[in-house]
C-alpha cells in the first residue's frame, strides 16, 4: 500500500513511519509517501507525536501535527512528511486498516490558516447548520421576550409617573384653594369687623 521517497520507512507489514521510529526523527527531513490503494483501505495510526505546527504531515490535503492524527481516513494521495530545523518528536506510525473511511470528521490544521478546524461530511454540516440556526432562534425569541420585559417596564414605570405626577398635582390644587378661602375668610372677617366697629362708633 504504501511507498517512500526518502528517509520515511515501511516495515514488513507494510506500515509506513518517520525516519528513525521509535525513536526521535531527524532535523531538516522530508519524504514522500505514494500511496496505492484500489482497495479503498482506511489507516490505522499506531502512533503519533510532532511538533505542533512545524514537523508536519500532508493527508489529502490536510495538515497533521501535534497528536492530531489521519487515524481512520482512507488515502486519496501522496503523504507528505516534513520536519524543521529544531525540537524533534518521536513521529508516527500509520498502518493499512479496514476498507472504507471509519470517521465523520476530519480533524487536522487548516493549512492556510494554521489552526485546528475539523471538516464535516454533508450530514454532520447538516446538524451542524441546523444546531446553530436552533441556537439563533433561541437567542433572537429570549430577545424579543427581554424586550417585551423591558417595553412592559417602561410602560408600567410610565404609568406610575403620570400618576404621581397627577396626584401631586391634585394635591397642590386642593392646598392652594384651602389658602385661598382662608385668605377670603380672613378679609370676610375684617370687613365685617371694621363694618361692626364703625356702626357702634357712630
């Protein structure tokens, strides 16, 4: 199944793995894996340790690093394998498996953006979509109920000021008239007074 250019290696059981597996591979290495597969066999990763982000392996298309592995995926093309200058693992192992890709997500880097980012079959992107459209529909109604709190607040708050406002006002009203017929009840009783005062007087 599988083939190397350079210094990867394949065992007799036809398992390919980085230079020097066990132990740690080498600085500066790259290989290329051919694959060969009319079967459609799935690998099986035995083991797999690198250095995040910068000794790397190619899996159709994809990028592996870490202890993110190609572990049950079926091999469409060449592997490619590519260490840098420093901090060397102890690799990987992969080894031919089942027919037929075992996962529903591909794990992986995303090698424009050099960041984790699994790639979901139609049915997972499905659940997915329909998981976050369920998710926006909660947030948009515990929204609209957020606003129909805050609307009835306002209104009730509304509602109590025009109120108070109202009945201060009455109250003052009520003030100013008792003033006002005490005012006009002391100058009643002047008048009468003065009136009573010049009659006897007379």
């Amino acid at each position: 199944m599988f083939t190397v250019d350079g210094p990867c290696q394949v065992d007799a059981a036809g398992c390919a793995m980085s230079p020097n597996y066990p132990d740690r591979y080498s600085p500066n290495q790259d290989c290329t894996i051919q694959v060969f597969n009319p079967e459609n066999k799935s690998v099986v990763v035995e083991q797999f340790s690198t250095e995040m982000l910068y000794d790397v392996m190619w899996f159709n298309g994809r990028v592996y690093a870490g202890t993110s592995s190609p572990h049950g995926l079926v091999p469409t093309e060449a592997i490619q394998w590519s260490t840098d200058e420093d901090t060397e693992d102890t690799g990987w192992k992969i080894c031919p498996g089942p027919v037929g890709q075992q996962v529903t997500s591909i794990g992986g880097l995303d090698p424009e953006e050099g960041a984790a980012g699994p790639e979901d079959d139609d049915e997972t992107a499905t659940t997915s979509r329909a998981s976050q459209q369920s998710t926006a529909a909660s947030s948009y109604s515990a929204g609209e109920v957020d606003l129909e709190e805050k609307s009835s607040e306002g209104s009730s708050n509304f509602i109590f000021k025009v109120g108070l406002a109202t009945v201060a006002f009455c109250l003052a009203g009520v003030l100013c008239l008792r003033l006002r017929r005490r005012k006009d009840s002391r100058e009643e009783y002047g008048t009468r007074y003065g009136r009573s005062y010049a009659m006897d007087n007379l």
